[in-house]
C-alpha cells in the first residue's frame, strides 16, 4: 500500500539511507524577485511493492541494465540520459490555483549493495528549475516469497517482491498572488496534489515495468493494479 509518514518515519522492512545531498535551486533570478518568497515544502512518504514472476537473481539482472527498460517504461514522461546511471525527466504539467509547472528532475540509479538499489536527485547540467525544487531519495530491495509461486499459465516460477520506498519533499517559491491565500489551504492542497501525482506516476510505471520485465522472459503476465491509498 502507498503510505505517508508526515514525521519520516520508515513504515516497511527497508530502510532508507541517504546516498548524497540535494540542493536547492536558487538562481539569481529567483533569488532577486519581488514575486517570490520562502518555499513551501510538500513532502510525502510513500512505500509499496511490485511481484515478479522469477527469482531474485533474474529480477536484479534486469534491474541492473536499467539503460535497456527505463526509457521506455518511464513513457509518456520524457526521458533523457545523463551520464552512465542518471536520467532527466519530465514529469508532466500539473497546477493548482491557477499557478502551473512542468517538474523536470535528475535521478541517478544507483547499481545495487548487497540487493539494494537507491536513487536519488541529482543536477541537470544548464538546468535551474523555474520556481521549484525537488527532493528525491527511494531505496528498493528485492525478497523473494518462499511460501508461494506462480501455478499459472503452466508456469511454475517464484515470486519476487521488489519492496520500494520514497521519501520525496518538493520546494514551491510561490508568486505574491497565491501566498495571500490561507496558509493551510495552500499546504493542503499541495500535500494532495503531490500525493495524486506519485499514485499516478507510480501506478503507471509500475505496470510497464511488470509487463516490460516478462515480455523480456517470454513470460504470459496478467497484471492487476493495486489500490494505492495515503
């Protein structure tokens, strides 16, 4: 189940560890407009899992040479390379009280310790984001579930659970207009919207990966989504 923990605390069995520091876009630009104040921070904690019809060491291979799935799953977001393990993306258009923006972020895909992958933000070269900042760090560990296997389609197969977390805070600088408005109005919107945006992203991405990852095995998959909640 998606979750939040507004006090950050872990709420499944990995646990996540910080690997580098996001920083906070300020060009001088924002920096030096009368439009723009203190951000608000939208942060949420968000936790769930995917199955795969294979074993650990078949899932890991595939997660390992994410340059050969990751664009293609991260569709209809845009996707550019950055170096070996990061990639740009652009998230999609997303709004509220009439104040819009197209979030563009890094992440880098870390290669796995001891089965465990993280990612996290990094910068995009020439890139400073237009009123906003993300803060971006998730782990996922892959566990294998000794007590059922896959009996259909004349498959019989282990299932592997790739268990993820996200820890994820993104920085608004608001112009004048919108901060007149209540305060716990604009947080609480805001706290939604972001929740609606990592259940779509994550719903979506996470079918295309199941679907991507036992077309590669010549594997028959019917996948069901899960009901994702706060």
């Amino acid at each position: 189940m998606l979750s939040k923990n507004r006090e950050g605390k872990s709420l499944g069995k990995t646990e996540i560890i910080y690997s580098g520091e996001s920083k906070l876009y300020k060009s001088e630009k924002l920096a030096s407009s009368a439009e723009l104040v203190k951000p608000y921070c939208f942060d949420g904690h968000y936790s769930d899992c995917m199955e795969m019809y294979a074993d650990v060491p078949t899932v890991a291979n595939y997660l390992d040479n994410h340059s050969s799935w990751f664009s293609r799953c991260a569709q209809p977001m845009k996707v550019e390379p950055l170096g070996e393990n990061g990639y740009a993306l652009v998230i999609g258009k997303f709004g509220s009280f009439g104040y819009e923006v197209e979030p563009k972020i890094g992440l880098e895909l870390l290669p796995q310790d001891n089965g465990v992958y993280r990612i996290f933000t990094i910068p995009i070269p020439d890139y400073n984001p237009p009123g906003y900042d993300v803060d971006y760090h998730a782990s996922l560990q892959l566990i294998e579930d000794k007590n059922e296997s896959v009996t259909d389609f004349n498959l019989n197969a282990p299932i592997t659970r790739v268990e993820w977390e996200l820890d994820l805070k993104v920085y608004v600088y608001f112009p004048r207009f919108i901060q007149k408005l209540p305060k716990s109005l604009i947080q609480s919107t805001g706290d939604k919207l972001l929740n609606q945006i990592v259940r779509q992203v994550s719903r979506r991405l996470t079918r295309k990966v199941q679907k991507d990852f036992h077309k590669s095995l010549g594997i028959p998959f019917n996948v069901k989504s899960k009901k994702l909640g706060r």
